[in-house]
C-alpha cells in the first residue's frame, strides 16, 4: 500500500468514528493542503465510500434504517420543505396524481394548492388527513393493513387498488439512491408497492434530499434511469448531479 492509499484508508477510519466531519479538519488531522484532501476525497467519492455535502464529510452507510415517520418530519426539515415546495409547483391545473409516504411527501402535501380541481391517490393517512382540508382536492387513499410506523398502507390490497387508476404524475420519496443501487426503501413490499404506482403514472418525480445520497437498503424500487426528475437539494455535490443528468434524470434544485 502507498502512501496516497495509506492516508485514504486513514479517511476511511477517522469517519467510521464520527458521524461527518469538516472537511477543513479533515486536512488538519492529516496535516495535508486542501487540494490534496480535495483529490483525496474525489477519488473516495467516485468510489462511493464517502459523501461530502455543504463542506462536511461522511462514510456512506451502506445499508438504511426504518424509522418513525414522526421521527423522519425532523431530520433535513429545512430541505424538505423546499423540495416539497418545488415539487407542489409542478402540479398542473385539473391535475391527477400519485403521492406516496414519506416526510418529504408529508411537505409537499402541506404546500398543495389545486389549481382548478386535484385529484389526488395515495397510501398515505397523513397525505390524505393533510389535502383532505384543501379546497379544489379530491382524495382517493388505498386500501390495506396500516403500517404504524409510516401510517401508510402497502400490501396486495394497495396494488389492487392502483389497477384502475390512471395519472400524469407520481411523487415518491425514498430512503436511499445512488448510480449502483438506484433508488432504495427499507422494506421490499414499500418497494413493490411503488413499482405499481410508478406504472399507474405517465411522470416520475422523486424527492429526496442530499443525504439520500449513497445510501443503500433491500428494498429496490427502480433503477436511477426510471426516473423522469430528481427533486433535491443544493447540498447535492456538482459531480453526481452530473452523473444523474448523464442516466437521464432531470436534476431540480430546491
């Protein structure tokens, strides 16, 4: 091992102990310039092992966690009430759509306003309580045994019930996507669930934060070249926004 890949693997180790780190400190505790822990990072970046995201450096975690979505609504706030804006702007007038679960939903629904009448399908209880109080939407909310920790339904009653709906757009969120894995959940039957959905909508959009990026889990909902836009965050490094614009997703920055 060389000494360029003895101090990388030294990068390795120091973030398996922290959660993410300055990239500034990062080069003091190495005692390297800038530029050589920039290049030290690109190169662990293109390998996915790191994720850097406004100035902080992270391991990639590969696999995800499920948490409670009352959990969720705090993590990244800020971000995904911008990106839930920017993704309520995308609704057309007389439109009809897909929203699945999820804490970004969960902004977007907040930020709704029907232009003309909205029509809305959903697994989602809180997506359904929040729009059903919106003047001009009419909600639709699946079938199925509800999921405490997300309060959605995904089962074969919720697949069931997507076979005779038709609509322009779908907005999904996920728990992690990258160029290898695509676009990740925790539980393989969320991932079916969305995969049924996806073929109800002629537009996938999905929302996601940066720090969704790199990460992985079991449930595999589509390839990154599935996707029609990516809603996400300035916190999304230029490289791999690149990178999803060459697989052909339109990138939006909220």
């Amino acid at each position: 091992m060389n000494k360029v890949q003895e101090r990388r693997q030294a990068i390795c180790d120091l973030l398996s102990t922290v959660e993410s780190i300055p990239v500034e400190t990062l080069a003091e505790r190495l005692q390297v310039t800038g530029a050589t822990i920039r290049a030290d990072l690109r190169d662990l970046e293109s390998r996915h092992e790191i994720y850097r995201s406004r100035g902080q450096v992270s391991l990639v975690r590969p696999h995800i966690t499920d948490l409670d979505i009352q959990e969720k609504i705090f993590i990244n706030a800020e971000q995904k009430n911008r990106i839930g804006a920017a993704a309520a702007g995308m609704i057309g007038a007389d439109d009809a759509i897909l929203m699945t679960s999820g804490s970004t939903i969960d902004a977007m629904a907040r930020q709704v306003e029907a232009r003309g009448s909205l029509h809305v399908v959903t697994p989602s209880v809180g997506v359904a309580l929040t729009l059903a109080r919106k003047p001009g939407v009419e909600v639709m909310i699946l079938g199925g045994t509800l999921i405490r920790k997300s309060l959605s339904v995904r089962d074969n009653y919720t697949i069931e019930g997507l076979k005779h709906v038709s609509c322009t757009k779908l907005f999904l969120s996920c728990d992690g996507l990258d160029l290898r894995s695509g676009v990740i959940t925790a539980f393989i039957e969320e991932a079916r669930m969305t995969r049924a959905m996806m073929g109800a909508a002629a537009k996938v959009i999905l929302l996601a934060d940066s720090s969704k990026i790199g990460k992985t889990g079991y449930g595999k909902i589509c390839d990154l070249s599935d996707i029609d836009v990516l809603v996400t965050d300035d916190g999304i490094p230029d490289a791999v926004r690149r990178r999803f614009e060459a697989a052909g997703v339109g990138v939006v920055i909220a």
